[in-house]
C-alpha cells in the first residue's frame, strides 16, 4: 500500500541499543510497589486491607467508572503498606500498594479462557476491562474504552512503530510473539466489528516486519514498512501515514473510522483471553548509554526500578534516568517505585548525553516551526506562557500539541518549550478550557 509522510518531526540518532538482545523474563520480586493510578482517566479505589494475603492476578482495586481498569496483584503475597508517594507522570501524592512475595505464584485466572474466535464482541470488551488492559505505548488510555467507540469504525491499526530512541521493546515483542500480538489484533477487530488491520512498522525493524508478515499474512492482516521518522508512532500521524485520513484538531482517531491498539497491548489482550491472566507484567527495554548491558525484559508490574537497572549493569558516570524514552519520558529522582503498565522502558543516560547548555532568548529561527508535527507555532506559544497568557495560547491550539519534543530537540536556545506547555496546559484545565 502506499504510504505518505506526514508534515514537521525530526530525525533523532536511533540509538536501539537493545535491538538484538532476545527477551529475558526476570524472576518474581521478593516486593512490588504498585501506584494504584495507571490509567488514563479515573483511578481505581482499594479494595484491599493491610494485612491482606493475596493473589498473583487478585484484584486489589476496582475501577471506578467507565473510564478507569482495575488493578490486579502481581505476585502472591501479603499487603504490607498502603501508602502515599509522589507520582512520576502527575508530581503529586499517589496511592501506592507495597506487596511482599511469600509464595510462588498461585494463580487467580479471568473465566473461562479459550480462543478469541469463542468469545462473543461484547465478551472480549469486558474481558479487556477485566484484565485491567491499557495503551502499553506510554499513554494508559483503557483498552476497553477504545474498543467501545461512539462512532462507526473500519480499520483497526497496531502500532508498532517504536518512534522513540533507544526503546526496542515492541520491536522484540514482535519477533518473539507474533503470533500472540496477531491473536490478540484480531481479537480487538473482533469486538470492533471491523475486517481491516494493519500492521505499521518502522523500516528500521524488518525482524519484526519479517515475523509479522509471516503471523499476519495467512489471516488477511497487512504489514506496513514505515519511514523512520519520529513521532511516527503518534496515532495521528500513524493514521495518516496509513490511510491518508486527517484526524481534526481536538478529534479522536474513531473520527475518521480508525482505532490504533499497540502490539504489547494487543498481546495482553491475547493473555486476558486465552490464558485467562489479567495485566500483572509487561515488556520493558533497560538501555542507555548508562546501562553496560541493554535488556529487553519481561517483569511483573511493580517491580523496583533499581532492580531492573541492575540487571543491566548500571554505569558510575549516569546522570539522569528516563520512565521511557528521551523524547516523551519522564526523568525519575529515585530509583525505588515500580514500573507501571505504562512503562514501556527505563533509559538511562551518562553526563555526556545530557549535557545541554544554558537557556538563551529565542533567536526567531523557527525551526521549532518546522519540526512541530502538529503544525503549532511553539516559539509564539513560549512567548505567550512567559507572558502568562494562558487564553490565547488556548486560542492558538495548545491543547492539541502532543508534547513529542521535537521543538525542544532542535532550538538552537536550548528552550525546554514541552516542560512549559505542560504547565500551560494545567492551568488551562483549570481555567475550564479544553
């Protein structure tokens, strides 16, 4: 099929330093720390006590509406602490679970669990809200909420793409399990009624374009080799790159009869159905020049970062550690929380990497013009943010920029622009403006 390119984004050093390194399941921790807010949307609330034994996949908190998921044990322990923590994606006090292990796993599944093609549409839906599924790419938008669209839907898209630098996760899932991540896709074209999947793939992976093809093919699923191009991963711009279909400013992808599900998600979903086992591990790359030895690993949620750095070997000279990749993560200030059903990596960089200079006044280059893939104006949206102008900066569409970095990555003045519109942003919300 044809592919088409989409305006702005930039052209970062891949640096996929794990890209051969074949995945590792790393053994159960001995304790998990579990944020109980990992959803976009509403958190779900405990349903469990200090003191409480239970089990791996038990719910211990229940969603809280229909955008929320619940949250599930990830080992088979006792709940030693309920406690408050600060949360690395909202910077505020969060819920946390603290689960010691006492035993090896002692299974509480989803039923019944068979093949996706004996679950009727509806079936599969609530299994996904069930199992506690998310967008596994970073962003924890409920999977069951995706697969419930308002609108008439034809084409269901996996993405991927892996756009980041450094993350090779979804590329490993691929090769490793693609047959699962197909199951799991045709799964979600089931409850969405659609016949059309495609499979978008950057060119930078053709393991995984290999393995995809090979899964996909027989079952009518079509494979789409991509430019290497960030944020090629975003759904909107994967959508057009696909389809040539313009998602509008302030839409949603179902708007232009498209759902995107990421292929770790998809491979979840195919958990939830066939094995009966809800959202309690999840691939993670551990990379950076700050690791001696990349991993791509599969760990159950809650596991302490510090564990899984370790696996890697850690490195004397790091100097900041990223929740995911450089572009979009989030830089971590300890290393003791869990990963998260979103956390799609743990980069770690030295000094060298993170060097940057002094912030300086805007030269008026607009370059950050020309890398923006949502077509803002991002030094006129800073000029307006220093002047706390916060209504025309709604005006002139902040809410649409995806905060992909792409105008940071290139200012000659070294101007963190995405730091300050996530501010910007917040005070907006709070002035009642979308």
């Amino acid at each position: 099929m044809s592919v088409w390119t989409f305006m702005g984004g930039v052209h970062p050093q891949t640096k996929k330093l794990g890209k051969h390194v074949p995945i590792e399941k790393v053994s159960v921790p001995s304790k998990v720390e579990l944020f109980v807010a990992q959803n976009l949307g509403k958190p779900p609330k405990i349903t469990v006590e200090v003191g409480a034994d239970v089990k791996t996949g038990q719910k211990i908190a229940e969603s809280d509406g229909f955008v929320s998921v619940p949250l599930h044990s990830p080992v088979t322990g006792r709940v030693v602490e309920v406690k408050k923590q600060k949360h690395p994606v909202t910077s505020r006090p969060a819920e946390v679970v603290v689960i010691e292990t006492k035993s090896d796993d002692e299974w509480v599944r989803l039923m019944p669990a068979k093949s996706y093609e004996q679950f009727e549409p509806k079936e599969i839906v609530k299994r996904a809200q069930e199992a506690g599924l998310v967008g596994m790419g970073g962003a924890t938008f409920p999977t069951h909420v995706k697969l419930s669209p308002s609108k008439k839907v034809d084409t269901l898209i996996l993405n991927g793409a892996e756009c980041e630098p450094y993350l090779t996760i979804d590329d490993r899932i691929m090769v490793e399990f693609s047959e699962e991540v197909i199951k799991g896709g045709l799964a979600f074209a089931r409850a969405l009624g659609v016949k059309h999947i495609l499979v978008g793939v950057e060119e930078n992976k053709p393991q995984a374009i290999d393995a995809m093809k090979r899964a996909g093919g027989p079952v009518g699923v079509e494979v789409v080799k991509l430019p290497t191009k960030y944020p090629q991963g975003s759904e909107k711009h994967l959508i057009y790159a696909m389809t040539k279909r313009v998602v509008p400013a302030g839409g949603l992808p179902m708007d232009v009869g498209v759902v995107v599900q990421n292929v770790s998600t998809a491979r979840a979903m195919y958990k939830a159905l066939e094995l009966g086992e809800p959202l309690v591990e999840r691939g993670v790359s551990v990379t950076g020049e700050g690791v001696e030895s990349p991993k791509n690993l599969i760990a159950r949620i809650g596991t302490p970062v510090s564990e899984l750095v370790d696996l890697a070997k850690l490195r004397e000279n790091v100097s900041r550690v990223v929740l995911g990749g450089p572009m979009m993560g989030i830089a971590i200030s300890t290393l003791d929380i869990g990963i998260m059903k979103g956390t799609s990596g743990i980069t770690v960089l030295t000094n060298e990497i993170v060097k940057k200079g002094t912030e300086m006044n805007c030269i008026g280059c607009a370059r950050c013009v020309k890398a923006c893939p949502m077509m803002l104006e991002p030094y006129l949206l800073y000029k307006l943010f220093k002047k706390k102008r916060f209504n025309e900066m709604a005006d002139d569409h902040l809410m649409d920029c995806i905060e992909c970095g792409s105008c940071a990555y290139v200012c000659p003045s070294n101007i963190d622009h995405v730091k300050a519109f996530k501010t910007a942003k917040n005070v907006i919300r709070a002035l009642g403006r979308r």
